[in-house]
C-alpha cells in the first residue's frame, strides 16, 4: 500500500470540500443568516483546509499507485467527505445529532435522497444549499472532479476514475484522464445550467431553480418542500424536471460523441436503445393499468411519466403517492428500481448495460445447452463480449444479492414487519432513497436507530461505489505491508 500517496491525494480532496463549503457560505451571507451560519461553515473549512495541508505534506518517494490504492482513496475519500461535510449541521443546530448529519451528508454525496429531516422548510438557506449541492458534486463522483482540477496525481489516477464511475466497462474519453474528467464535468455542468433557466422559465425563483436543477442532475432528489414537487403543481416544471432526470440517467460518453459529431455511433448504442425502450414499455403498461382509476388523463400521463422518470433514474423526487398505486404498477417501479439507468450516468441500481449483458449471457448458456458443440458467443453494441467481462458481471451480481441478503436479515433487527425492512435495503443500498411501508413514501428515516443510521450511511457508499471499493476498505488484508 502507498500510503503517502493515498495521504496525499486525500488530503487534496478535503482542501476541495473546504473550497466548496466557501459557495454555501457565501449564501448565508446573501440570505444576511445569523452569524452561527457563517462559523458553521468558517471552522469546518479551516479544519479541512488545515488537515489536508498536513495530509498532503507526506514525504512521496513511489508516485505510482495501483489498483487498491485507487479503491482505497475512493473508498475513504467518501467517507471522509460525508463525515466532515455534516459538521455545519451539527454546528448550526440544524441537525443537531452528529449521526443524523452524517446520514443526510452521507445521503446527499451518494444522490441517494433519503432524509431525517421531518420538516425541510425549517432548514435555513445556507444549510438548504449545502445539502442539494452535495447531489451535484456526488452525481458525476467527487473523485472525477478532483482528477478535473488536480492532473498533478498522474497518470496512475486511471484506478480512480475506474473505483468511482459507474457500470461493469470504463473507458476514457480521450487519451489523456484529467482531460476527460474535465469534459465529464463541462457536460454536467453545462447540462445543469440549462435546467436552471428552464426551471426560472416555470416560476421558479433563482434559489429554487438551483436546488431542483441539483436534485436532477445528481438524480438524488432531496427536496426543499415538504411535498417535494407536488407543491408546485405545474405541468411545465414536471416535465422539465422528468426530461432532465432521463437525460442525466444517459451514459455521459454518449454526450461527448455528439459534440465531436460521432452522432451515428452515439445512437447506435445499445443501452441507450434498452434504456428508452424500458422507460416506454413501463410508462405504457403503468398508464393501462391505472386508465380506470383516473378521471383526468392528462393528470395519468403526467403522474406516470415523472414517476417512471423519478424511479429508473434513482432520483425520488415525487409528485403523486404511488404507493397507493395497484399493486402491478408498484412492481414495475420496484423493478425500474432495481434495474436503474445508464452506467457512466449519475443514476444508481445495477444499470442497464449490466442487465443486458446478464440476459444475453443466460439466453447464451441455453443455446448452448441445446447444441453443447456449438460455440456462441455474446455480442454487445455489434463487438464480441470478452468472457472476463461477463465473469465479472456475474461476479458482482452474486456479491450484490448476497449483501443485500445480509442487509436485509441484519435490518430487520430494527423492524418488525419485512416491508419496512425490504425497502429500506433497496431505498439505500440501491441510492433511490424513497421508502415503503412505516416509512412512507417519502422516506423519513429519523426514527431508525443510532446504529442503523451508521450502518446504513455506509450502505449508500457501498451502493454508489458499486461495492467492491468499500469491501477493499474494509478487508484486513489491504493494510498489511
């Protein structure tokens, strides 16, 4: 293990957090808070800023960093950052337990969406921004952003990007790592920008604009009213609002090849094909089984569209009670749940590419079940699978049930009825962040125990890391010399 390196690049990601605690700061001065909301910022970015110098000033002899350091450092960067970026909670009173603000955080940088607030309106602006900006700098991933603005980590960092995006293929954009983080991020960013003027356009003021334009981007979906969306009640914002999650649920590769004019190859994706093919065919299926429940069908189309939009891209912003839907509709959802969107998206779940190749590979091993001399190979987007991709995808499959398994036998230690404990696993394990049963629909998760708080803020990790990195972390055999 380097442990100077992984010292060293740590220590950059707090001086980062400190930076961008400096935005929501500077919100509570516009908003004229209380100066408590000001040293609620003030002293967590002199802490961070203090301890990543320290951290950062490790004597480095080997640059070189492999594959478990790259999980390391993403493993404990997001831990880190969740645990310190709860300080102004917890200092402002807002949030007064430190194992409720470290949930929230937790919640927040893993977009997965799940509250103990009972009451948000009740949060001042600064805390407000603070939380729905930790969506948008988890969407894209933390680490993303550091290798955009720190190239000095070297060539090496490729085990980063690898640990923290998303789906079983990573692949550069262009040659050089930092240069693709950098255009990741000018997409994301460039993509949220559009949404807030698009959100202004529909009433919203600049400061609601942001945050809804966060919770999609990041496709978290923390709320800033107790309804979430549904108090607006507006047809426009809502479909504002359930474009953009879908568009943000895309594979961000797709995005670039259209502006270098690639457009042919970007369409020709197959899970972009899958993908819109699902949200369609659950859309579809939803609205008939719901055409005799609803006196309006313009009221159908809109409820069922965001929800479909909200569920597969993991988002969970809300504007109708779906959990009183019948109980076919509550299925389709739960699977989009599972399903998810895009890899290389902001979204959660197993992704799509993931799904696809899970299916050919089955529908494979029956044909040649059936003619055992035959050689079949799977293809995906028109180019033969290689069998280590396939392997690992199995692999990871078998590694998610068992851990969601477990999760759900050690939680329900805290519940009594196995609902309750079901959707909690999936809302947080799964980064979607909307309850069932006790909980409701919502989510509120202030009543869990101490315990399961903790336990589950690392769950959300696990679930937005795709799991192996905080196996590594956590595995004695990692820090043995």
């Amino acid at each position: 293990m380097n442990n100077a390196m992984v010292k060293y690049i740590i220590g950059g990601i707090l001086r980062i957090e400190a930076v961008l605690m400096i935005i929501p700061l500077i919100v509570s001065f516009i908003y004229r808070e209380d100066s408590l909301y000001q040293l609620s910022f003030l002293i967590p970015i002199l802490f961070l800023t203090a301890t990543g110098y320290l951290l950062s000033r490790s004597k480095i002899e080997e640059r070189q960093i492999y594959a478990k350091e790259g999980f390391v450092i993403v493993s404990l960067s997001w831990v880190l950052l969740s645990f310190f970026g709860a300080f102004p909670f917890v200092i402002s009173g807002d949030i007064p337990s430190l194992i409720d603000a470290f949930f929230e955080t937790t919640s927040g940088f893993t977009t997965t969406g799940s509250s103990v607030i009972q009451n948000v309106e009740a949060l001042s602006h600064s805390m407000l921004f603070w939380r729905s900006f930790t969506q948008l700098v988890g969407g894209m991933g933390v680490l993303v952003f550091a290798l955009a603005i720190m190239p000095q980590i070297g060539s090496e960092s490729v085990h980063i990007m690898k640990a923290e995006v998303s789906g079983p293929v990573f692949g550069k954009l262009v040659s050089k790592l930092s240069s693709s983080a950098r255009i990741l991020y000018l997409i994301y960013l460039s993509m949220t920008a559009i949404m807030v003027v698009l959100l202004l356009f529909g009433g919203m003021n600049l400061f609601e604009s942001l945050l809804h334009a966060f919770g999609a981007a990041g496709t978290s979906g923390f709320g800033i009213r107790n309804g979430s969306i549904e108090p607006y009640d507006s047809a426009y914002i809502e479909t504002v609002l359930s474009v953009g999650m879908i568009l943000f649920g895309v594979n961000f590769n797709i995005y670039y090849l259209i502006l270098v004019r690639h457009v042919k190859e970007a369409f020709s994706s197959e899970e972009l094909r899958w993908y819109f093919m699902i949200i369609g065919s659950a859309f579809l299926l939803i609205c008939l089984n719901l055409f005799s429940t609803y006196h309006s069908f313009g009221r159908m189309f809109r409820d069922v569209f965001f929800s479909v939009s909200s569920v597969i891209t993991t988002t969970g912003f809300l504007t109708v009670d779906f959990g009183h839907w019948p109980l076919f509709s509550r299925v389709i959802l739960l699977l989009l749940m599972f399903v998810g969107a895009s890899a290389g998206s902001t979204a959660g779940g197993l992704k799509i590419s993931r799904v696809i190749l899970l299916l050919k590979s089955a529908f494979a091993e029956f044909k040649r079940i059936r003619h055992p001399n035959r050689i079949v190979a799977v293809q995906y987007d028109n180019k033969t699978v290689d069998r280590d991709i396939l392997r690992r995808v199995l692999n990871y499959l078998l590694v998610y049930l068992v851990i969601f398994i477990s999760l759900i036998l050690i939680v329900s230690l805290d519940f009594s009825d196995f609902e309750t404990a079901f959707g909690t696993v999936v809302a947080t394990f799964n980064n979607i962040g909307l309850g069932f049963s006790t909980l409701g629909l919502t989510g509120d998760f202030s009543e869990l125990s101490g315990w399961l708080k903790v336990l589950l803020s690392f769950v959300m990790i696990a679930g937005r890391l795709e799991i192996f990195p905080m196996i590594i972390l956590f595995s004695p055999s990692t820090w043995k010399k």
